[in-house]
C-alpha cells in the first residue's frame, strides 16, 4: 500500500500554495518594522499595503476599509463585540443564524438576553420570514449571517437577508470564510456592511485574516486589540509582515482562479456524490436541496459512526473531518445538524469531504474505495450477525 496521503479536509485548512511559501520566505528575509520610517521599515510596509489591495479586490471592498488580524476568530469577535456602527448608530441587539460558526455563537459581545438565533430550514437555510416577522416586531438588529456553512457547505440568501436588514435600518456582518476563492464574493452585491476571511482557507498561512469594511458609514467603535496604532487604529500590534503577504498571493490566487477553481471541485463534488450512492444508495447528503459550494459534500451513511469512518479513513491514509475543525479533536453532534433538524442517529455518522486547489479525481477515487470497503465490512459483520 502507498504510503503517501490523501487530503479533503480543505475546509479545515487548505494547504498553503507554492507561491504562498515563496512570498513569505521573502518578506521573513525583510528585517524591518512596517511602522518604522526608514527604508526597511518603508519594504515592510509597502508589503503589507500591496497585500491589503489584494485581499480588497478578492472581496470587492476598498483597500483602506480591510483591517488585518490574527484569523476569522478575532475578525468575528471584533465584529461582534458591539462596537460596530452603522451611520454613527449602534445596533442595541444582535440576530445569529443557528447554524454559525462558533467564533459567532460564542465569540460576540452582546448579553443573551439581546441575542436572538434565526431558524433554519431542513437544508440548513435561512427562514427569511422569520427574520421579517422578528425585525417587523423587535426593530432594527445587527444580523451575523455566514455566506457558505463550513460543515454542510449550504450558501445562505445573505442578498436577501441584508435587504430586509437595511429596510429597518439594520446592519449585516457576513462570515466569508468558506466562501472566498469557492463564491465570486463583492460585498455591494452581498448587500455586506461588514465581511471577515482567513488566510488558511485558500491556501494562504494559518494565523492571518481581515476584516471588511463597507465604506465610511461603518465603523468600529471598539477595539480588542488596544496599543499602538496599527491598521489604522482599529487593531494595536506589529503586523505579520509574512503571514500578511502570503495572504496576499493566495488572495490574488483565489480571484483569478475562481471560475476554474469553482469547475474544478464541483466535478469532484458530483464524483464524490456518485460514487457515494453506488457504494451506499441510503447515503444521505446534508443540504442537498440547497445550493452548495462547490468543494463540500457532507453525509452520513445509516449504520456508520463517524468516528469509525473517520479513524478507518486515517488508517488508510485519508484525511476527513466530521465538521468544523474549529470544535473537533472530539467528535461530538454537530449543532448545525441538530438546527437543520437531523436525526441524533443520523448525525452522529456525518463526514464531510472537502476538496482544494490540489485535489484531484485520483484522491476521490482512493476515499471510495476505502469507504467502499468500509461498507463491505460492515454487511459482513451484521450478516454473521444475524446468523449467530
């Protein structure tokens, strides 16, 4: 058996590309201090600003309204720490969707008692009515709405969330993590006031995201990170010269490679899904009725624990995730299942395939033919089972 590995835990983190390592081996090698007036503080700082117009053209926002951080977790957290403001106002109340990410959940500032959680249909999608009803009857809220979930890959409406939002003088906080480089992403269009990435899930290095600001009628109000005056004010520390320009590369990566990045795993997704059926005709895939991005396939075979797919994948060398990174080392319920409405026995066996840059059909085939066997394995055993 080969000993190399298969990866399709993109979703978790994407393997940082080539040209990514290169970029930040070159800025290691600048010795200087971005906020530092001499000549290497002026190439330290004249590689960051490069990488701020290339994170702001990946999600068509204006270089000077990103604000760099250390992930998705702190850019959400500051978002949600109830500083934002929306034409000099602040939102005194926060909605979040049921199925968020937990640096969503848990990770705002506002006290649970101004906190309200919008349902989700059964594919894991917004209940826009609800959101009417509760905005008509409560009035304006700051709305944390995710583009792409990150287990079940399901896109939410968030166009028309923001329209009925702003239609009551509300602001809207999108979570674009697991949708950059998979979703042409422009905030306009999204009708976003406010958008976080992170590097790692394109490709780029872990430890490194943004924030994005919709023009000058958002501001933050509050800082978590509070010192020098970095990022312009909004975010005290030295910069991550490194971290920050390999961001950068995989931000212009994403961009230009979109439409053949987005082709690419969708005709791994519809691989993956067929041969999933062939093996297992009860397989079921979570939000199937919804539109998805391209690169996640997330399903439970009935009779399979996760934990035992997942460790017997392992073991043959593949690398799967039952959910979001983010919650695991355990492999617990997922709550965006149990807000979709889905089984308790059914969700215990959900694995999510998610595929990248560097996935390719060979890597699909080798997981069906280890789930494959998996499956074969498991006949045998009830068969002799029943005949005990």
């Amino acid at each position: 058996m080969s000993s190399a590995r298969t990866y399709l835990d993109h979703n978790a983190t994407s393997p940082a590309r080539p040209a990514v390592r290169e970029a930040m081996v070159h800025a290691l090698c600048v010795a200087g201090n971005a906020s530092s007036i001499h000549a290497e503080g002026r190439r330290a700082r004249a590689a960051i600003e490069q990488a701020r117009d290339e994170v702001a053209a990946l999600v068509g926002a204006a270089s000077q309204d990103i604000i760099f951080t250390s992930g998705g977790t702190e850019a959400a957290n500051t978002l949600l720490a109830g500083g934002l403001s929306f034409h000099g106002a602040q939102p005194a109340r926060l909605v979040v969707l049921a199925t968020e990410h937990p640096c969503v959940l848990e990770g705002h500032g506002f006290a649970a008692d101004r906190v309200s959680h919008a349902p989700v249909n059964g594919d894991g999608v917004i209940d826009l009515d609800w959101l009417r009803a509760d905005l008509d009857a409560n009035g304006p809220a700051l709305l944390a709405l995710q583009l792409v979930n990150s287990e079940t890959g399901v896109i939410q409406p968030v166009a028309a969330a923001a329209e009925l939002l702003h239609a009551g003088g509300g602001v809207l906080v999108c979570d674009a993590v697991q949708a950059a480089g998979k979703l042409p992403l422009d905030m306009a269009a999204h009708g976003a006031d406010a958008m976080f990435i992170s590097a790692h899930k394109i490709g780029g290095p872990q430890g490194v995201g943004a924030i994005a600001l919709g023009g000058g009628f958002v501001t933050l109000d509050t800082r978590l990170l509070r010192g020098g005056g970095q990022e312009r004010g909004a975010r005290a520390g030295t910069e991550n010269v490194a971290g920050i320009s390999g961001f950068g590369v995989a931000a212009r990566i994403a961009a230009t490679e979109l439409e053949h990045n987005v082709n690419h795993c969708r005709e791994l997704q519809h691989l993956a899904e067929r041969r999933l059926r062939e093996i297992a005709p009860d397989v079921v895939i979570f939000g199937e009725g919804a539109a998805r991005a391209p690169n996640v396939t997330a399903f439970a075979a009935p009779g399979f624990s996760a934990q035992t797919l997942l460790m017997q994948c392992d073991l043959r060398g593949i690398a799967l995730s039952s959910g979001s990174a983010c919650s695991s080392g355990k492999v617990r319920r997922s709550h965006v299942l149990e807000a979709m409405g889905v089984t308790k026995d059914i969700a215990g066996g959900a694995v999510r395939i998610s595929t990248g840059w560097n996935s390719t059909e060979a890597d699909i085939a080798r997981f069906a033919d280890v789930f494959a066997a998996c499956v074969a394995g498991a006949r045998e055993r009830r068969g002799a089972l029943a005949g005990a």
